[in-house]
C-alpha cells in the first residue's frame, strides 16, 4: 500500500500538481496508470500517467521521507 499525490497534464502537456489530492493504493497495482515520466523541478521524481500522451490524470509515489531538525 503507497500513498500518492495526483498530476494533471494538459493537451499542451503542462503539468498540474494537486497536492491536496493524496490517494492510498491497495496492492501493487497502479492500473490504468502506466505510463512512466520522470519529473524534473517538483517534489516527486516520476509519475504515472492514464494516457501516454495528451491530457490525463496521473499518480506520483509520495516521498514520506522527512528531515527532522
């Protein structure tokens, strides 16, 4: 089980990140989130789009790792 930040990519392809949309999956399973990007400039490193191209939702594995001070 992994919680995930959703994006929302554009006909244009630019890129929404919607931080207060957090889902958990169940399983392994990212079904029908395929399509592999990796993210340059936001806070997760990849995310998994619908379409691999045009407009499509997509879920980025959510980095729980926190620096304490």
């Amino acid at each position: 089980m992994g919680k995930h930040v959703t994006y929302l990519r554009t006909l244009e392809g630019n890129i929404e990140r919607l931080p207060n949309a957090i889902t958990t999956q169940l399983g392994n399973s990212l079904h029908p989130y395929r399509y592999e990007e990796t993210l340059v400039g936001w806070p997760e490193s990849k995310v998994y789009w619908a379409n691999a191209r045009g407009p499509a939702v997509g879920l980025a594995p959510l980095d729980a790792t926190f620096e304490i001070r």
